[in-house]
C-alpha cells in the first residue's frame, strides 16, 4: 500500500491548482512516479530501524542510522536535491509545488530522514538569494548537489524562540575571497541535523550579534546578523563547532538534534550573509520555507495514519453492527462509529494536504502577483500550524481504530503518533504562530480594508469595518 493515495494527489496538482500552468503533465507524473518509488524502496523500508537505532556519539562524532545515509544518497543521485532550483544554480527548474507534492512522498514514509533535505535545500536557497556569488559556490552547490547538508541554528538554550535574546557573539575576524570573516562563539540548542556522518561537510546558518565599539552585545532583532559557519573549513580543516549533547526524543528520532558549541577553542570561523542586523530578516525566507515543510511533513503523517486505519478497519473482524446478535463477525469499517472516525481523519489529513500545497502553488506566483504573495504571508502560520495540529488528531484517530493493538510498537501508528507530535512546537509553537497570524498580518490586512474603506462601501452603503484590531502600526 502506498503512503499517500495517488488519485488524491494528482487531483490535487492537476485538477485543483492548475499544476499544467506550471509544468507539462509527463514531466510532473515522471516526478511523483520516481518520489513514489523511491518512497517506498529506501526510506519506508528503515522507518521502524530509524526509530529505534538513534543517534549516538561517538568521540565528538555524531553517529546516525546507516540506511539514512544509503537513501539520501539515492534521493541525491536521482536530483531531488537540486530538482526546485534554477538550471543556471545546477536544478532541474521545477516549480515549488510539484517539488512540495514530491517530499510529501518522503515525508510520510520517513520523517525523520526525510527533515534532512527538506532543512538543506532551504540553506542553499538562503545563500543563493542573499549571499555572494563566492558564497553561493563555496557553500550552496554543494548542497544542491546533496554532496552536503545544511541546518539553521537560531535558538539557544537561554532564549528559546525569544531571539531577541540570543547571546552567540560574532567578532570581525578580516576578510577573504568569501567576504567578510568572524569569529563565532556561543551554544545553539534543538539544533536539526546538527551533526551526522553521512553526509560531506554540514553548513551552519547561524544567528547571532555583533558586539559595537564598547564589546556590548545590541539588544533585541534588530542587531541580528547571519553566518555561514561550516564544519569543514574551505582548507579541510576541522572548524571549531563541537556537539555539547544529544536531545533523545520522543518521535523523529532518526533526525540527530543537537545541542553545539561554538568557539570553544578560539572561535567558529564564519562568513557573514549581506550586511550585518540583516539575519533575521534574511532567515525568514528559510524559516517560511521551514514552516510550509512542517505542516506538509504533519499533513503526510497524517495521511499516511489514515490509510492504515482504513486498511485495518476493512480487515478487523470484530462484532456485529445493527444490533444482530448472532452471525459470523463483521469488519469493524461497518461499525457507524468506526465510520464516524474515518470520515473524521479524512477530513483532516485531506484538508491540510490541500492547504499546504495551495501554499505551495502560491510561492511559485508570489514573485510576479502582490495579491498572491499577500495572501501567502497571512497563510503561512496557518500552513504550518493547522495541518501539524489536525495531522496529529488524525494520528490520534488512528490509534483509536486500531485498539490495543494500535498502541503497541508493531503497528506503525504508534510511531506516526510520536513522530508527529513533534510539528505543533518546532519551526514556532502554536502559539507564536497564532502571534503573527493575528499580531502581525491580519492587523496589516486590517489597514488594507481600512484604506480601501476610504474609496469604498459594504452593504446598503455602509463602510465594511473589522474590529478587534489595534491601528498601531504592527511590528
């Protein structure tokens, strides 16, 4: 059985977003047929080994699942990596929503193996857009290539999701061909990928501040500037980033999480990203990019419980239903409660399938139509926190279909659970989402009406008003 039902996906690409005003239909289908396949063959196949063989050190070596390795290196060879990328950067020049329909594949099938990419190829898109051609070179193709994985290092153990309090120090350090060069020194926590051994060489995006003339750190985002911080110097020397501690946890247990040092032996050689108090601006591009892929990953897992508890509901033999009392038992999919719940996961891992690759559909327009990106803005943190808090109901659901036997560890929904219980806090809480939903873009949608209030009118020629928003300029 597939992870996610194809009929449904393609209805989706093609029938609902037009996927045809983007790329031709052999191109798309040739896509999803090898993400299928690949899905299937490499990454669903260690889904159980990945969660039980996690991440371990050794010597100040991050040890992972060796079949993560074997299947990113397929999911490279086949130019996944590279597939949403221009052709002049090395890609394919896919469009973002078949690139999107592609990892929902992977995600359902493997989480965990499957935050690698989705986390790289957000960093080399960064540093193609906002660095240097040097630094796109030395640092991105790489990564398109898959040869190297890239990870976005911003809290710390201290701030958490308050940046503004961040505290990793950035001290100029000269230049060179890759442009201006520092010295990093602090510790970033919940880092994803923060260490593995599969792959060539990792590149850190990393946020911190640069102290002014008195040493003083500046206080809050605006002082935040971005670096590129590899493990591996450019002269095949080891930087000085070191692995403090693992974080075992509760699901995605194949995905290594770290907790780094930075500059415990003189300080991390970084390369700053444009102008310094740019980071954070800049890391929202990955951020949002980050954010979309969170709900997508939730919205697969979701789905992908749903067609267990299907399968398993048609199979399960269990009782008679319209109050017979005698006759050979019945599949329990015939039990109107049962029905209830399947009706109730499809809603939900349909749904939130549908909303993140509309979102998807929305990056690829964004650039050339201002309604489109507007609209993209205000969707984001529902992208991100609808599908990771309804896909884990869905999971919820799944377990309750199957019994006892769906909370025990040799049904796969018990896993799907546990790794999707991760989604409703990483990449900003449901709560900091819900903050820049309403504090940030629906108040800025808020004075759109309100100017477009001065030249028009509602019904009966009443002025269309929205309360509830402050008319302070938001953040």
């Amino acid at each position: 059985m597939s992870v996610l039902d194809r009929r449904d996906v393609d209805f989706l690409l093609h029938t609902w977003l037009k996927a045809g005003d983007l790329i031709d239909r052999e191109t798309a289908d040739a896509i999803l047929d090898l993400s299928e396949k690949l899905a299937a063959e490499r990454f669903l196949t260690h889904f159980k080994r990945n969660d039980v063989e996690e991440p371990w050190l050794d010597d100040g070596q991050v040890r992972v699942c060796g079949a993560i390795g074997e299947a990113l290196a397929q999911y490279a060879d086949l130019g996944l990596f590279s597939a949403g990328f221009p052709e002049e950067q090395g890609g394919l020049g896919l469009p973002y929503l078949l690139c999107s329909a592609s990892f929902a594949f992977f995600a359902a099938a493997n989480v965990a193996t499957a935050a690698y990419p989705m986390l790289t190829v957000a960093n080399a898109r960064l540093i193609a857009t906002f660095g240097s051609e040097a630094q796109f070179e030395a640092f991105a193709r790489p990564e398109i290539e898959g040869r190297w994985f890239g990870t976005m290092c911003l809290s710390e153990p201290q701030a958490g999701s308050s940046l503004a309090d961040i505290s990793t120090r950035a001290t100029p350090d000269g230049d060179d061909e890759l442009g201006a060069r520092y010295r990093l020194a602090g510790n970033k926590m919940w880092i994803s990928g923060g260490d593995q051994d599969v792959s060539e060489n990792i590149v850190h995006l990393v946020l911190a501040k640069v102290p002014d003339a008195s040493g003083a750190l500046p206080e809050g985002t605006a002082g935040i500037s971005l670096f590129i911080v590899p493990k591996i110097l450019p002269d095949g020397s080891r930087n000085d980033v070191a692995v403090a501690g693992l974080n075992h946890k509760m699901g995605y247990r194949g995905t290594a999480n770290c907790l780094l040092n930075f500059g415990e032996r003189g300080g991390a050689v970084g390369w700053i990203v444009g102008e310094p108090g740019q980071g954070l601006k800049q890391m929202f591009l990955m951020m949002n990019e980050a954010r979309i892929g969170v709900g997508l990953g939730a919205a697969a897992l979701g789905y992908r419980g749903y067609r267990l508890a299907v399968a398993y509901a048609r199979e399960r033999l269990q009782g008679r239903p319209h109050g017979r009392r005698s006759g050979a038992p019945t599949p329990i999919i015939e039990h109107p409660d049962v029905r209830r719940m399947l009706w109730q996961q499809k809603a939900y891992v349909e749904g939130a399938l549908a909303l993140c690759l509309y979102c998807a559909r929305l990056v690829d327009t964004a650039p050339d139509n201002a309604d489109d990106a507007a609209l993209l803005g205000l969707l984001t943190p529902i992208a991100k926190t609808w599908p990771s808090e309804h896909g884990l109901l869905a999971n919820d659901i799944a377990i309750q279909i199957h019994g006892g036997y769906g909370y025990t560890r040799d049904f796969d929904v018990e896993q799907l659970w546990r790794d999707n219980r991760l989604n409703p806090i990483h990449e900003g809480t449901t709560g900091i989402q819900g903050l820049d939903l309403l504090g940030r873009k629906s108040c800025r949608m808020d004075r759109v009406w309100r100017s477009w209030n001065d030249r028009s009118s509602g019904p009966r020629g009443r002025p269309w008003r929205s309360r509830g928003c402050r008319t302070t300029p938001a953040p």
